[in-house]
C-alpha cells in the first residue's frame, strides 16, 4: 500500500456558491504546512472552478463528486472526465450510495465511469463500495463486497502510477452519527484487500490502490481508527464541513 493516507471531504450538495469559497478558503489556511497526507475537498460541481483557483497554490487538492462515462456528445447534464481534468481536478468520487439510492446508479455504470477516468491518465476514481443494512443482517457482507468489486473493476487495466482509491462505506453507517467498529472495518478492508490482490496481483494493489474508510467519522471517534491495518484514509461527510473538526480529523489519522 502506499504510504501517504488519503483523506477526502466530500461537501455534497450541502454549501452555495459563498459559503464554498469561505469554506474552502479555511480549509487552505489550516492545511498551509501540512505534508503528512494528502487532503482532497469535493465540492459542488458547479464551484470546482473557483475553488480550483483558491486553493491551487496550497496543499489541497480537488475532487469531483461525480462524472460521466463519455467523452462528448448529447448527454443532457452530464460532465466528463477530460471536464473535471479541466476544472483542476485529480480526484472524483463514483458509485456514491446516495448515488446508488436515488439516481439509481448501478454498478454497470459505475465499471463505465472507472474506465472512462483511468483513460485520460489524469483523474483518479474514488470507487465507493459497501453494504446496506439487510445486507448486513443477513450475512452477506462479504459477497457483497467482493461483488461490487468485480463489477466496477473487472476488466480494467491499471498501469504505471495510476491511483484507484477504494472506499468502504457502509451504507448504514453513512451520516448516523454512528460509525462501523473498528475492528469490523479493519475486516472489511481485508476482504477487498484479497479481493483486490486476486484481480491485480499483489504488486499492483500495493503500488496503485489505497483502501478507505467513510461512514460517520468525527473528531471523537477517529483515533480508534488511526492504526488499523489496511487503513489508507477517510472519506467524510458531515465533518469535512467544519474545518477545525475535519482538521483534528486529518492530524489524528495521519499521525
Ligand atoms: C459519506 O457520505 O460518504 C459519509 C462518509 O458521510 P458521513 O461522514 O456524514 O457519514
């Protein structure tokens, strides 16, 4: 695995245009000296732009929260991957489970979505994975992890320097306020660790892939998850609006 710890914040649909920017401009004020991970904000698709702007002298770097599989053409409201490469972005999130819930996103789309982005060699695909309540309830975690896997991922090369984060975000533990044990979350990262390993090959996996964690981390719970093994990071919601919390956060995983 890579060393670096990756921490993402994805802002949703959360902030307008100024409380973006004021929020962004924080962001870059406490993060001016910090070299022990790399920090990625996901705002609005709509502020990339101009949040590209502010923070591009600083440490962060941009992510996008979502992206379409082609490169051009009659696709009413979509955006694509050499558009997010454009907007200054390196990073974007795919197959988000809100995605999944109310878009109806499918894992076909999402396998699209990942080849289309390691195609322009440019962006890296934050690929969302995880299980809902009943899956977990009825045992199948597992599977389903394994499976959701395979559909966004078989098939596709990964070379040179390309970077796939995984992140594992429990479906029921997105915005409760509750977040997965830790010693769950370590397991789960262990079974998409083999998982990968089988489809990439050991090398690969530790060279190109970092696992993550997302669901209802805060700046109390965090420490219990600092030292897992298999544990490259955080994707967060509702913390990464508030810059001191997001930033003990960031210091507590990364230290
Ligand atoms: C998320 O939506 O991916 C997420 C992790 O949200 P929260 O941190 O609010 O649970």
């Amino acid at each position: 695995m890579l060393a670096k710890k990756i921490i993402i914040a994805n802002w949703k649909m959360n902030l307008n245009l100024s409380e973006t920017l004021a929020l962004a401009k924080k962001f870059k004020e406490k993060f001016a000296g910090f070299k022990e991970g790399e920090v990625v904000i996901c705002p609005s698709t709509l502020t990339l732009d101009h949040v590209a702007k502010i923070i591009k002298t600083g440490k962060l770097k941009l992510g996008a929260q979502n992206v379409f599989w082609e490169d051009k053409g009659a696709y009413t409201g979509e955006i694509s991957a050499d558009m997010l490469v454009e907007a200054g972005c390196e990073y974007v999130i795919i197959g988000h489970s809100e995605r999944r819930r109310y878009l109806f996103e499918n894992y076909e789309m999402i396998h699209k979505k990942v080849r289309a982005v390691l195609e322009t060699e440019k962006l890296a695909p934050i690929v969302c994975i995880g299980e809902t309540i009943e899956e977990k309830e009825s045992d199948k975690r597992d599977f389903v992890l394994v499976e959701q896997l395979q559909q966004a991922l078989s098939g596709i090369d990964v070379f040179g320097n390309q970077q796939i984060i995984i992140a594992y975000e429990p479906v029921w533990a997105i915005g409760t306020g509750t977040a997965i044990e830790p010693s769950e979350a370590e397991y789960a990262h262990k079974i998409i660790k083999l998982a990968l390993n089988d489809m990439f090959g050991m090398q690969v996996v530790s060279k190109n892939f970092r696992i993550i964690y997302g669901g209802s981390i805060n700046s109390k719970n965090v420490k219990k998850f600092a030292d897992l093994e298999d544990m490259n990071g955080l994707l967060v919601g509702g913390v990464g609006l508030k810059a001191d919390d997001f930033f003990k956060v960031v210091k507590e995983i990364t230290k």
